[in-house]
C-alpha cells in the first residue's frame, strides 16, 4: 500500500505535532517495512530530520505554487501521480478535494482546544482552526483521537458520531542512558537534590502558575523546582512570580535534548503536571517511563493516560495541590508504588502497539 502524511511538522516542528509525526512514521517504518510511506512537504527540513527508510518525499511538480495552498487545495494532483491509496492528515486537518479523487483518508484529531478555551486564542486562529477540524471531521473516511476525552468532545463540539471515532493512543518513548549519563547530565545542568519537575510548553492552559504557588506553601528552602519548556507571555508572568516570591528556589531551562531530560525525571521527586486540559500528556508517560511519581489533574484525559499511576488534584485547588506535593515528599512507600505502577502503566504506549493499531484503522478502510 502506498500511504502519504501531511509532512510539515515532522520536517519542521520539534516538539508537540512534529514529535507525533515522527514517531509514527517511525513506528509504521519499523513494524510494516513491506508499505511505501511518502512524506508530504514543499520545503521539507532534511537538516532537521531526514525520511527514514521506506519513506520518500513528495513534493509539488509546481514550485510556483504556495505551501498552504498546495498542501490544503491542490496536493491531490500529486497523490493521484504517485498512485497514493491512502493519506493520513496527521495534525487536525486533510487537504480538500481528496474524495473526488478516489483518494482514501485518515486524520487525527489531537485536541480542540480553540473551542474548549476559546481565550487562549486570537479569533482569526479560532476561525482557522475550527474550519479545518469541522471540514476533516466531515469528511476523513476514519477520524483517529489520541484519547477517549478528545473523542468525546469531538461528539459534543463537533457532533460527529462516536463511532465514527477510534482511539489509538500515541507512543512515548526514551532513549536509554546508563548511570554515567545521568550523572553527566547532572553535573552540567546543575540539578541540585531534591526538586520538583515540570516538562511542557509553558502557558496558561497547562497552569505551571499555580503550580509554583501551591510550591511557595510548602515553605521548604530545601526544596527546588525545575520547569523544562519555552513559552511567551505566560512565561515571562511564572519567571516573575518566581523570582520575587521563590528567589533562588526555581530554575528554567529550554532547550534540553532528550538525554539530558532524562536526568531531569530520574533525579526529580516527582512531575508537577496540573494542566487544565490536554489531548494526551506525553510528559506523564515520559516521567513514568523513568520512575518518576506524577501529579497531575483529575479531570480530562489524565486518568486515562495516567491510570492508578498517579496522584490527582483539582488542578485549581492550591491548598490540596501543595499537600499532594509534601505527601509525595515525605512518603518514601507511596513514591515506590508510583513508580511501580507508573513503569507498569507505560507498557500501554509502545511504538509496536502504536503501529499494529494505526495498521489496522487503515485496513479498515480497504475491507469494508
């Protein structure tokens, strides 16, 4: 079969949408080498990442041609050219015009968070967003949701009909590091024992904010908070806070690669994720997969992804926050069971079982 993916991401983007490419063409790559995958962008990055084996870049015969527009209006042409079964809009959206094509799709709809916090977002992005998921959802032959709480909402926002929907969840990987590397990462970040983490996108939606406050009420000089993730205006207000009530208690870092950020995990008393909302929480699978306790939020997906590997708050609640953190600091056994249950519960999301289920969606479409 020849299956093509909007590529834009995976050439250009480095966390969030890219990281879900890329592991999902890694993993189809990997497990079913017998298909050829085509990566669909008009300026692809290769100095950024280059198509793993099996896979070859489709670009547009009209270099003339605008990027968007040829990704969203005219990219059946090139489709049709190369034979192209199959094309899987990996990032809430499939061009136009691919069913009076003959052309079979799949998309996957990782969140709707434009519609759910509206205020996050300029109202010219909330237009373009809303149009492209009501247009795939209306017209994708499978829509794919990272979890069953993005799979309901889509229900409720979009009225799209559940069974329309399948969850295949993502996979989280991390590379293997031996006790030198950790170490050596250590070192040269300066991780100084004990802290507490918070990896992701810092902004307003994921509430590091009030993580920090419900940090200052521990009252504990001894303890220190490390947040891994870059941000803009919501940063600026959580470097702020920081400095002038927690001076010299929490560090930001950017840019940490995936080994480094493993030492970040392994060495932390736990992740601090209290987001709001979230289509799947890759950070709780990555401190899990590490050993590394979780607290994160009761509501949304996090139980779903998280499972009995976790501690759950209302991630609105300061008070109840704080305790959670001074319970998982003083109580060595209920760190041990986390860290039990939560290396257990990361067997769910791996690249195999990620690739058999996308697999199958696919066949779907060809067995009906």
């Amino acid at each position: 079969m020849r299956i093509a993916f909007d590529a834009k991401r995976y050439f250009h983007n480095k966390t969030g949408l890219g990281n879900y490419s890329r592991k999902l063409i890694s993993a189809l790559s990997t497990f079913y080498p017998n298909h050829e995958y085509y990566l669909c962008d008009s300026k692809p990055d290769e100095s950024f990442m280059r198509p793993l084996a099996h896979c070859e870049i489709l670009r547009s015969e009209k270099n003339y041609i605008p990027d968007t527009f040829w990704r969203t209006y005219s990219i059946a042409d090139d489709l049709k050219q190369k034979n192209i079964a199959l094309y899987h809009g990996l990032s809430n959206e499939i061009p136009w015009s691919l069913k009076k094509n003959g052309i079979k799709s799949v998309v996957t709809i990782h969140d709707i968070i434009h519609k759910l916090y509206p205020n996050y977002y300029p109202l010219i992005d909330r237009i373009i967003y809303d149009r492209k998921v009501s247009y795939a959802c209306k017209n994708a032959d499978i829509i794919l949701s990272t979890s069953h709480q993005t799979k309901s909402d889509l229900a409720i926002y979009y009225n799209v009909n559940p069974e329309r929907v399948q969850v295949v969840y993502q996979s989280v990987v991390m590379p293997e590091v031996n006790e030198q590397q950790l170490a050596e990462a250590k070192e040269k970040h300066n991780l100084k024992t004990p802290y507490f983490l918070y990896v992701g996108r810092i902004e307003e939606r994921k509430n590091l904010l009030t993580a920090l406050k419900a940090f200052k009420k521990l009252n504990n000089r001894e303890l220190s908070f490390y947040v891994v993730g870059q941000g803009g205006a919501y940063k600026e207000l959580c470097e702020t806070f920081a400095q002038d009530e927690l001076p010299g208690q929490v560090t930001f870092f950017s840019g940490i690669d995936n080994v480094d950020l493993c030492a970040f995990y392994k060495y932390s008393i736990a992740l601090i994720f209290a987001s709001h909302y979230e289509g799947f929480g890759i950070p709780i699978i990555e401190a899990q997969i590490l050993r590394t306790p979780v607290i994160t939020s009761q509501y949304g997906c996090f139980r779903e992804i998280a499972s009995v590997a976790a501690i759950y708050v209302n991630p609105n609640n300061i008070d109840q926050l704080s305790e959670s953190m001074k319970t998982i600091y003083s109580d060595s056994g209920l760190r041990n069971e986390l860290q039990q249950a939560g290396q257990e519960n990361a067997k769910r999301f791996t690249p195999e079982s990620f690739a058999n289920e996308l697999m199958s969606a696919y066949e779907k479409l060809f067995n009906r």
